[in-house]
C-alpha cells in the first residue's frame, strides 16, 4: 500500500510539472508583463540586433542619418524676404532647401524694405532672410563700400557677429549691383554711354526707381563721385523694384530707370546698360543672413543652404526673375520649385 501511494505521489508531481510549462509556452511574455509596465510614459519601444534592449538618444543628441538620407531636421524655421522678386524667389528658394531637409518652415515674405527685413531679424520675428552684401555694409553697418568681394564677406561677418549676433552664409555667384538701364533711343538722342553721361544730362532726364533709392547710402556715395544730386533730375518717379520701372521706360513715362544687375527683362528688352565708369557700386551678391543662436541649434541650416550659393549665376537670377515679371507671370514659388528640381536639390 505504501509502495503504491509513492507512485500516485510521482504520477501526479508529472502531471503537475507538465501542466506548468504547457502554460509558459502559451504565454511566452507573461514574465515580461510587469517590466513593460514600467517603461516612462511615451518611450519609444526599440530592439537592438540579436534581441538586446536600445537605448533612445537624449533629446537634441546629434544623429547620423544613412548615406543618402536627411537626418536631424526637426525644428522650425521662420524664413523672411524683403518685398520684390528676386527676394521672394531666393527667400522659397531658402523655404523649399529647409522643408527638404526635414524642417518645418514658416514663411513671413514681402516684409518691406531692408530696415524692416533687419528689424525682424534682429528682433527673432524671423530667423533669417536673404540680403545683398553691399546693402548690409553700406545700409546697416553705415560703413565704406569694400570693393574685393572677400574683405566685404570678412568684414560683414565680424561686424554683424559682434553687433547683432547674426551672421552670414555663402553669398551668390551673380552681382545684383545697382545700375542704370535706357532705351537704345534715349541713348542715341541724348549720348548716353556711362554714368558720367548722365549725370552731365540730369536736367534733361526723367528718371524712375524704387522709393527708397534717393535716400540709400550708396545713392549718396553716387552722388559724391559723380558730383550731382538725384534732385537735380528733371524728374524722379517712385516706381518701386518690379516690371513697373520697366513699363515706364517702354511706355516713355521715364527716360532711365534704376536698374539692377540681374533684372530679367534688361536682355529681353534690349537695354542699353550704362558703364559705371568710376566705380561707385561694389559687389551686391545675395547670402542668407541668419541667427547664430538658430544656426547653433541647427547647423544643418548651413548645409542646407549653402549648395545654392554657385548655382545663382548673374544668367540663372535674370532667367528667374523674368519668369516671374515677364509675359508668362508665373508664380515665384512655382519658379522656384522647378529650379531646386532641375538641379537635383530636392530629394523629397
């Protein structure tokens, strides 16, 4: 009897045993429920190769994104432009290379004139906007024009670090200098080759441009080298910076008109240029104007942006700005989207 109550004892400690692991194999994460349960809130549940628990980057750590894929990107930009093409069609430009890269962007264009485009930047109503590097020496920085390209970059640099905590990026292959532009009519009636010409014909010349440029910096650097003043035009009409001046010139409303260097219909009307024979202009390329404490949170601003620097050729800008203010009147946006497509820059 008691030799067979041992056996009953061994049958059943079998069955028992064999129910247990019946059960684990049903449930293979039951042992795991608990460690889940205390995972922070909103982590992300990650698996290293070969099963092992991942660690997520802290927050703002620096990762490194595949070879061929944009990585890092996820803060928001706020990108500015001053109120005529060319700065709406470089200000979508800048818009379509940081959405590319993965940032979220909010666009605040058609600001005004560079007083107003600066304020915003400086006051971080904007984190960056694109300007002509002549303009920020000569209208915000007050100082001499810097005719050698690199000294002017240096010393734009240096200056709006110090005094603004802005600084700028690789400024554009063309030159958008101010110049003055006529009809071939007007300059055979009134022997108008340069600017010394013109300003020696002054009182015989109606001239239109935009608002501002009587009062501009560089305006009165003109005028000291080529001793006389805008007022002693017969005329001087507020045309602004678009194909309005254009119109005039065409329609005869004007007889010269302030130009600028990359102005798209200068070739398609077939103006005549006048030589800045004294050299009062310098070097106006174009470069993102940018918030240092946005472009150390985001370095990748700089990548981003820089590649278009070489490809914005004196041709390139008339071509985009034509598109724009000429018969076929396209959207900036749409202009600017196809130029980043054709030259493979957009890899969304």
């Amino acid at each position: 009897m008691f030799t067979q109550r041992l056996s009953l004892l061994a049958i059943l400690a079998l069955l028992l045993a064999a129910c247990g692991q019946a059960g684990t194999a049903a449930n293979p994460t039951a042992g795991s429920a608990g460690a889940a349960a205390t995972a922070p809130a909103g982590a992300a549940a990650t698996v290293a190769p070969g099963g092992a628990a991942a660690t997520a980057p802290a927050a703002g750590a620096a990762t490194t994104a595949p070879a061929g894929e944009t990585g890092g990107a996820t803060g928001t930009i706020q990108v500015g432009s001053k109120n005529f093409t060319e700065a709406l069609i470089t200000g979508e430009l800048y818009a379509l290379l940081l959405e590319d890269a993965g940032f979220e962007v909010e666009r605040k264009f058609d600001l005004g004139a560079t007083p107003v485009a600066q304020a915003a930047l400086a006051s971080g109503d904007i984190d960056l906007y694109p300007e002509y590097t002549s303009t920020g020496l000569l209208e915000v920085l007050q100082q001499e024009p810097i005719f050698d390209r690199t000294e002017l970059l240096t010393a734009l640099r240096s200056e709006y670090e110090s005094q603004f905590q802005l600084t700028w990026l690789e400024p554009s292959a063309f030159n958008n200098t101010n110049t003055f532009a006529v009809t071939a009519d007007t300059a055979t009636r009134l022997s108008l080759k340069t600017y010394s010409d013109l300003f020696a014909k002054a009182g015989e010349v109606r001239l239109g441009g935009p608002p501002e440029f009587p009062e501009r910096q560089d305006t009165k650097n003109l005028e000291t080298i080529y001793g006389g003043p805008i007022s002693g035009f017969a005329e001087y009409s507020q045309l602004g910076t678009g194909s309005l001046r254009y119109d005039a010139l065409k329609n005869g409303d004007v007889d010269a008109i302030v130009a600028f260097g990359t102005d798209g219909r200068i070739r398609v009307d077939n103006l005549v240029i006048l030589e800045d024979d004294k050299q009062a202009y310098p070097s106006y390329s174009l470069a993102p104007v940018v918030r240092q404490d946005k472009l150390a949170e985001f370095p990748q601003i700089a990548d981003a942006l820089n590649v278009l620097a070489p490809l914005l050729t004196d041709s390139a800008m008339q071509d985009l700005n034509y598109q724009v203010d000429g018969p076929d009147a396209k959207e900036y946006a749409a202009v600017a989207q196809a130029f980043l497509e054709q030259n493979n820059l957009l890899t969304r």
